[in-house]
C-alpha cells in the first residue's frame, strides 16, 4: 500500500508543479513569513499581479 500511496503523492506533487498551483502556496507562505500582519492576496490577486510583472518586465518587441 505504501507505493501505490507515493506513486499517488508524486502524481500530485507532479500535477501541482505543473499547473502552478504550488507557485501559489509557496508565495502564501513566503509572504506570510516575511509580512505577518499583512493579508495574502487571494489567488486571483496574486495571479494579476504575476501577470502584471511578466508583461513588465519582458524586453519591447520590433515586430
């Protein structure tokens, strides 16, 4: 039982990263360790805010 239950835990851990999903919660964590009495943002918050620094920061186009 103990495999078929890692093999399920590396499925998810493996769905997780790939999704994002996890990005979220480490960031809820680091967020709550470096400002404790701030609010986390919701994750549509965080996911505006992502979007707004990658279109930021990404280098002007020629074309």
């Amino acid at each position: 039982m103990t495999a078929v239950r890692r093999a399920v835990d590396l499925l998810r851990w493996y769905a997780r990263e790939l999704t994002g999903e996890a990005e979220y919660d480490r960031y809820c964590a680091r967020h709550r360790r470096r400002h404790p009495h701030a609010p986390v943002p919701t994750r549509r918050e965080y996911q505006r805010m992502r979007t707004v620094r990658r279109e930021g920061e990404s280098p002007g186009r020629c074309c």
